[in-house]
C-alpha cells in the first residue's frame, strides 16, 4: 500500500478560527458554547449552541461567494484554503481531488427559506436556492476556484461524514486515481427546525443558564449534547508526491475503518459492535497492535448511550493497554460532519506537540465510564507516536482514524 501523509491542514471552529487558535483554545481548556446569537432562541428549550465567534465571511471571501453559499460551505471554503496555504502546494489539476464530508448539507438555508415563503406574499424563491442547500457545492466551489479537476466526492454518513472523507480520499490515492487529495467536512445547522427535532428526542443538553459546562463527555451529570458548527480540511499526498516536492509532512494517515451497526437508526448497538469492529479494522490495516496508540480522540457526544457504550468498546479493544481518551466535544460541541476533521487535526496535533488535549467539564466520570484516563479538565504531556480519532452517526456509522507520527 502506498503511503498517505498530511501535507496542510485547515479549522473554522467554535474555540477559533485557524488551526493554531483552535489548538491553543483546546489545550487550554477554553468552552466555544454560548447562547446562541445567530437568532432569537429565547422560545427554544434549547437555546445553546457551539457557533463560530465573530465571523465575518467577508474577511475572508469575496462578495460573489458569499451571495451564493451556505455558511457551512464558507466554513469548507476558508478551511481548505487554510490548509492549501499551509501546505504550499501547487494543484496539478487532473490528480488533484476532493472529499467533502457533509452530515445535513443546507439544511438551515432550507428551513429559514421554506419559512420566508411560507409568509410572503408574493411566492418567490431566489435562483441560488438549490445551489445553496447542495452538499457538493462545498466541494465545487473548492474546485472551481483552485481548478481541481481529478475525483470529486461528498460523503453523507452522518456525523462519521468527516472521517469517512478522510477513508474515502484515501482510496482514490491508493487506487491510483489521484496524488493529492483535499479531505474537507464542514457543518452549520442552527435553526429552529433541527433544535426542535433533536430537544424533542432528547438528545441536547438543556443547560441553558450555563452554556460553557453544557457538554460534559463521559461526566455523571451529562445530559445530552450540544451543536457545534465549523469546518476542517487536510491536504493528503501519496509520500512520494510529498517528498518529491520537499513538503514538510505533519503525519500519516496510517488506517481507516468504516463500519455499520446494522442495528438502529439513531441508538448504537448496545455492545458496540460496529465500534468495535471498526477500530479493529482500522488498527489491522496501519499494521500495530492497539498497545502502540497513545491517544484517542473519542467521539464522546456526552449522551448516556453513545458515551458508555463507546467506552466499553474502547475497553474490549484495548484490554489492559488502554491509551489516553478525550473529547474535545466538550468545548466544541458537536459539529457534526466537521468534527471528524477537526478532530483526526486534534490527533495530529497530539502527536506533533506532544499534549494530550482535555475533556473539559468532567468533575466525576459516570461510573459505567471508569478505569479510562479521560484527562480531565487539564491537558497532558505526553509523547504520542499513534493517535486514532473516532465519529460514530446516526445510522449506525462508524469511522475510525489512525495517524502517526511521520517515519514511525
């Protein structure tokens, strides 16, 4: 198999904007939720959300493509020009592509719309509607302006999406389709409709008087999870397109797993079957034993379902060798597609630093949680040679994410 490497990486994110601004937030603890600002929730019973703090999209787009986008594609957009930048690559455009990782695409754009026409009087929807609410427009626009004319995927397995981008780019590099790859995820689905929908199955926590302990991963008090929004974007090269062009290589993409529960639509398999089965793959293809991973960045949503069974699968996988475990979901929130971007970057970073970052609001972890270092509230040093980042969605979706350290 050839080797995959991490040339660039790209964060819009709710603890900052930037990678070195969302990492540095991360490491020290900071909470990006709040009440939300984007509208008026004051009739919601959930009124918090994970937003990204004083975004201009001008400051970083033209006009033109602020008119025809989604906020979420905005957030695809600066992420991956963040992480081209970052990379110094020059796109060679025939294998040069792109993988977008979407969970609910438009969804936001759609409900403030159909809500706008619902009480107008004169029934007029604007000609960039459905190019707005696409999920592959994130991904096109990307391509149109840094002309990227090789493979062009958007991936929607719900909030696995950003991992399964990272699996899908992967295999367009090992089957010889493409030398470099963009892995973007990218969400923003605040608006009444989904908050509505997610409090009504009680899936969020409803701490409304204290957004920035709402998200307590792994926590006894835990009630739920919090939306987050964002972006994430890494450049992925086959290693001998890298060194061929003197790039400075982050990490490795050393496996992917890809699983499903075949169980239920929104609950996971209550021995964690697919989790289980999908770290196992994704061990077996990076060619370690589980004892090698120092860290994993655990999906850890804070509901009481996925946290305890994502730690007893973390448990039968790792038995006595158990690695550090947190979830930057804590200060995040939940940002869906995104997150298995950003978060496989929390690995990267882990491993390039040599810091465990946190589970913030952690105070007393639920006992069906213990015997696993969360490391609580404080960042660890430690040195970090395998790191695995895991996203597991509604339908049962599971996605698991090794990198290395590069030459390891």
């Amino acid at each position: 198999m050839k080797k995959i490497v991490v040339t660039g990486m790209g964060a819009v994110t709710p603890v900052g904007i930037g990678v070195e601004n969302y990492w540095n937030n991360i490491t020290a603890g900071a909470s990006g939720i709040d009440t939300i600002k984007t509208f008026d929730p004051s009739e919601l019973a959930v009124q918090i959300a994970g937003e990204v703090k004083d975004f201009n999209p001008s400051d970083y787009l033209p006009k033109d493509l602020i008119r025809k986008t989604d906020p979420f594609m905005q957030y695809a957009y600066i992420a991956a020009e963040e992480a081209m930048k970052q990379s110094g690559i020059k796109i060679e455009p025939e294998r040069t592509g792109i993988v977008m990782g979407t969970a609910m695409a438009g969804i936001a754009t759609i409900a403030y719309t159909q809500e706008a026409l619902t009480g107008a009087s004169h029934k007029k929807v604007g000609p960039r509607f459905i190019p707005k609410i696409l999920g592959n427009i994130a991904a096109a626009n990307i391509a149109i302006d840094y002309n990227i004319q090789g493979p062009s995927f958007t991936v929607s397995t719900a909030c696995s999406s950003g991992g399964d981008a990272i699996n899908t780019a992967c295999m367009c590099m090992q089957s010889g389709k493409a030398d470099i790859m963009l892995a973007v995820g990218a969400e923003s689905v605040l608006c009444p409709l989904v908050i509505y929908s997610l409090a009504n199955a009680k899936a969020l926590s409803r701490r409304n008087d204290s957004p920035s302990t709402a998200s307590r991963p792994f926590d006894v008090t835990r009630d739920g999870f919090v939306i987050g929004e964002g972006g994430g974007a890494l450049v992925l090269e086959t290693e001998e397109h890298a060194l061929a062009r003197g790039a400075k290589i982050y990490a490795e993409i050393r496996g992917c797993g890809n699983t499903d529960d075949a169980y239920h639509v929104t609950a996971p398999h209550p021995e964690g079957r697919g989790a289980i089965a999908c770290m196992k793959q994704a061990i077996a293809e990076a060619g370690i034993n589980p004892s090698d991973i120092g860290y994993i960045n655990a999906h850890g949503t804070a509901t009481n379902k996925g946290d305890t069974v994502e730690t007893s699968s973390i448990k039968k996988v790792f038995g006595n060798t158990l690695p550090y475990v947190s979830s930057t979901k804590g200060a995040t929130g939940h940002m869906m597609g995104a997150g298995g971007i950003t978060e496989t970057i929390t690995c990267v970073k882990a491993i390039e630093t040599g810091t465990v970052p946190p589970t913030i609001n952690l105070n007393e972890v639920d006992p069906e949680c213990a015997g696993i270092d969360f490391v609580a509230n404080t960042a660890k040093k430690a040195e970090i040679n395998f790191a695995m980042s895991n996203a597991f969605g509604f339908g049962g979706q599971n996605s698991s994410i090794i990198v290395g350290k590069y030459g390891k």
